[in-house]
C-alpha cells in the first residue's frame, strides 16, 4: 500500500505539467488502450510463454487475468488489411500489402505514406475507432485526434507536430535517465546486428541485408519502442479515452532471422516489457478507468525466398517466359526495420523544411536529403514489384502472396479470357517449383484453382474437384474459415489477374519476397494471430472470424459503454 502510494505521488509529480493536456471530456465511459505486436503469431508467442522468456505473461494467464485467443487473421494475412479492418470495420478491396489500381494505373505500397492515405480516402464515411484518442506509430490513424508517426493522418502536420511536437519534447525532459539509456541501448543494438547478421550467415536461416540496415534497426526496435511508450503511459495518466500503438519491430526481425529466432524472441521479451510498464500506470494512476488489449494483426510462417532458390524473382522469372522483349524494371525498398515509417521521416522533413520551426531550413533540407538516401540506399534494394511495360503486365510481392495483372485490360480477366489470351502462362506457373497456387476468377462466381495436384473451383467455402486432386489441399489447415477467406480475396475487384501463393510443404514456404519468415497468403502459422484481452465477461461470447469483427466486438463498444469502476 505505502508502496503504491508513492508510486501514485511521484508519477503524480512527474505528470503535473501534463495535466494542460488533461482530455476535458466526459469521463464516465471506459477507455481503451490497444497495443498490436506486428506480426506475432498466437503458435510463437505460446512458444514463447512456455519457453519462460515471458514470465510475468504467464503469471497473468495462469492467475487468470487475462485470455489468450487465436483468431484468424483473414486474407491477406498483412498489415493492411488487418489494421483498417480493426480500425474501420471494413477491408475490402485490399488484396494485398502490394497491389495493381487499374482505374489509376498505379501501385499502391501500404508502408508509402501516400498510399495509406489513399486508403484511407477509399472509406468514406466510416467511424474509426480511436476518434477521440491518439495513434502511435500505426498504418491508418482511425480518426484519432493525436496521430504520431503513423503513415495515414486526417490532418496534414509539419515534421515536428507528427512526431508529437512539444508535448513529445516535454516527455523527453520528464524522462532524461531514460532517454540516456534509450541512446546506449540504440547504440548498442549496432551491434547486435553486426552480431546477429554474423551468426545468421553461418546457419540455414539468413537473410543478410546491408547499408543501413543496423542504424534502422536501432530506430525500430529502441528508439521508436521507447517515445511511444512513454507517449502512452503519458495519455492514459491524461484520461485519453482510446489509445493504439503498434510494435512492429518483431515483425522485422522475423522475417530477417525467423520468428523464434534470438534476435526475435529477445525483441519480444522487451516489447512485453513496456506493456506491463504501460499496465503499472493503467492499474495505479489512470486518467479513467481502462482495459489493456493486446493484438497481432497476422503471424509468420517459416521458409526461403524464391529469389534465393531459383536466382530470379517472380516477375524476372514471368519476363523470361515472353523472351525477346524489352522490359522495364521498377523496385522498391525492402521491408527493413520501421520500413512503415521509415519513409514517412523523409516526406514530413521534406514538409517541414518548408514551414518555419526551431530548426534552420538548410539544416532540415539536409536531413530529408540525407534520409532520402538512406530509404533508397542501393546496397539494399530489394524487389517489391515489377513493371513490364512492353508484356503489359503487374507484378506485386507480398510476402507468400503475389498478384499478377495483365494492365492491358481495364477489367480484370477470368479464367477462359486467361487461357485465351495467354495460352501457356498457366501450365508454366503452375510447374514452376516455386509456385504452388494459382487463383483466376470464375465466369460463373468463385475461383479456379489450379496446382500441380489438380484443378478445383472454390465457391461458397468449398473446392469442387474438377482434375486430378484437391489443389488447395496443402494450405487447407484452416478449413471453411480459410477457404472463404481466400474466396473473399478473390472476389475483390482489384485484386490480380493471377493469385499466387507460393509453393508450401515440410520445408516451409517459398517467399516472393526476400526473407526468412512471411506472411499474407493461406497456411501454417502466418493465417492465426493472437488476442490478448481481460478475463471480464464482456469477452465471453466473442466471435472473430475476421480483423473487422474485432471492429464490432472490441473496439466499438467502447464509444458507448460506461465505465463500470
């Protein structure tokens, strides 16, 4: 008791100039704070629980206060689709982390700022959940009033006032023990890349990748990790009434190194770390009364990257299928650490040169210029979708996914105008090793599936036999629930003219993209993310067969529900 009492007081104290941003509103209803660990598979972090690297997670669950769920993620199992629906409640039309807009004839990349924000424009009228609240380092800002260093915002802000102005400053000089260790650990974590891409190259897991790689690892993984805890334990001493953030870190170093890799788990061992740091100030010194959420929006599933296996990418591999043309090549940077944002510094530095601040303008200029080459570094270009303009086709990674779009057509193409237009690309996809699915559009509703175990149509949840053995059979684990979600994919207007899923067995998955562990296509661990919520009978009777039910039945709710004390 003596004990939380002074706790209480010298939070009390530290907190006092932040009573001006005390929320002014009603207080009667319960507040919210969402915390989504990117990427987390519910099977890895059971691992991780039963291993003993998270103890005080155990506890809680073996004391019953909180509930641990696998639900499933949806498709794609990515960021994307994930987020908007949690925070919107609705996610169609995105096919992909990558993906081909015919009617504008332009790549959406949801870690480009704006792209979210294209998105974002596509969703009308709808209600986002943190409208009131505040958002930290997510994709989509759903509506929130405080958006920091998320790649969507409703309101356009300068470089200083996204990442969190001078409330972010004041916090800083609330906390100088702790920003002096954030910079050693930042510096250290330098070399713990330097260590782990060491040790990766000489086992069968490595997914080296050069230039500036350890500098955006430390931003990611401590930087980032320790401004938006300290912002949330700031709003819920303030009484915020809905709180986000994402961790996405571990995301990144799963694909790097594999999701139950040192590197990984180390990282997630520190994220739950600043959860129960954030649940100290929920338990003791609340602005109102809260409940901790906690969420992952997809999970991993292991293997190796198809350019790695067959020396080529997917759309190379496509091209030299049409020899004898000419092809025009785009790339994208890869997925490293805080890549979500990473491209979001350079865009609000550009702003911000632009706006008077505390900073010289030539100073500002120089940082965005320098951060311009760091997001474009040639020592880490990775393919992230490939352009053909003289084949007229699309073709775009994400992760375990792909979409191939024949762009020459202003609608998209079923599977008799497929096998009419382009004779052989099926048969070739189809009996490439790398591939192991291939999804065109159904004249009469559904989906053709083809592999090279058979050909099937999926409709309405179910795969009808139409050649040799069920196609799907290899990424069926999930059963009805995955094979309507795979049916709903593909019944999105923008979704390619080809869907592929790369080829999966004993081994893993093959991956369009380069890395060790990925997600956003059907089968194994990437297809069932985690629920962490209170043991309250609020959440008894919770039916979640998609992100956007979280919408309905977790986030929404609290818009209207008093609180209970």
């Amino acid at each position: 008791m003596i004990a939380q009492r002074l706790f209480a007081a010298y939070y009390f104290l530290k907190y006092l100039p932040l009573r001006l941003w005390r929320h002014r509103g009603p207080m009667e209803h319960r507040g919210f704070v969402g915390v989504q660990i990117d990427g987390l598979a519910h099977a890895d972090l059971a691992y991780a629980v039963e291993t003993g690297r998270l103890l005080r997670l155990r506890r809680r669950l073996r004391t019953r206060e909180y509930k641990l769920h696998a639900y499933p993620a949806g498709l794609p199992s990515a960021t994307s689709y994930a987020q908007v629906g949690m925070f919107y409640g609705d996610n169609t039309d995105i096919p992909a982390f990558r993906w081909y807009e015919r009617r504008d004839r332009r790549v959406v990349n949801c870690n480009r700022p704006h792209s979210a924000e294209y998105i974002r424009s596509r969703l009308g009228g709808r209600m986002g959940v943190l409208r009131g609240g505040s958002s930290y380092v997510n994709l989509v800002d759903g509506d929130a009033d405080r958006a920091v260093l998320t790649a969507n915002s409703s309101v356009p802000r300068s470089f200083f006032e996204e990442i969190g102005g001078f409330r972010l400053f004041l916090l800083a000089l609330m906390h100088p023990l702790r920003m002096l260790m954030t910079a050693l650990a930042a510096v250290r974590e330098l070399f713990f890349e330097l260590y782990d891409r060491y040790v990766a190259r000489t086992g069968r897991h490595s997914s080296v990748v050069e230039g500036w790689f350890p500098v955006l690892r430390a931003l990611s993984n401590v930087i980032f990790r320790e401004v938006q805890t300290v912002a949330v334990m700031a709003d819920v001493y303030a009484g915020v009434p809905r709180i986000f953030t994402t961790f996405a870190s571990y995301d990144e170093l799963a694909h790097h190194y594999g999701p139950r890799s040192r590197p990984a788990l180390k990282n997630l061992r520190a994220i739950f770390g600043r959860i129960f740091e954030i649940e100290k100030i929920i338990r003791r010194l609340p602005g109102r009364h809260y409940d901790l959420i906690v969420v992952s929006d997809h999970g991993q599933t292991e293997g190796e990257p198809f350019l790695r296996l067959f020396g080529a990418t997917l759309g190379q591999t496509l091209h030299r299928h049409f020899e004898g043309r000419r092809v025009r090549e785009e790339t994208q940077a890869s997925d490293l650490p805080s890549a979500k944002t990473r491209d979001l510094y350079a865009e609000h530095l550009r702003r911000s040169s632009e706006r008077r601040w505390f900073l010289p303008r030539g100073i500002l200029r120089g940082l965005a210029r320098l951060l311009r080459k760091i997001t474009n570094a040639e020592s880490y270009l990775v393919e992230k979708y490939y352009v053909d303009a003289d084949n007229d086709f699309v073709v775009t990674y994400s992760g375990t996914l792909a979409h191939v779009y024949f762009s020459r057509w202003p609608e998209r193409l079923d599977d008799a105008a497929v096998r009419r237009e382009f004779p052989d690309v099926l048969e070739f996809l189809v009996q490439h090793p790398g591939v192991g699915l291939v999804a065109t559009k159904a004249g009469e509703g559904g989906l053709i599936l083809h592999s090279r175990r058979g050909t099937g149509r999926l409709h309405e949840g179910e795969v009808s036999v139409m050649e040799g053995e069920n196609p799907l059979a290899p990424y069926d684990d999930a059963g009805p629930i995955g094979r309507r979600a795979l049916e709903r994919m593909g019944g999105f207007t923008n979704a390619g003219d080809l869907i592929l899923f790369g080829t999966y067995d004993e081994r893993g998955f093959v991956c369009f993209d380069d890395q060790v562990a990925s997600h956003g296509a059907l089968g194994g661990a990437q297809f069932w993310p985690f629920l962490l919520v209170p043991n309250d009978p609020r959440f008894d009777h919770l039916v979640i067969t998609d992100p956007r039910d979280l919408y309905h039945q977790i986030f929404l709710p609290y818009h209207h529900e008093p609180s209970t004390g």
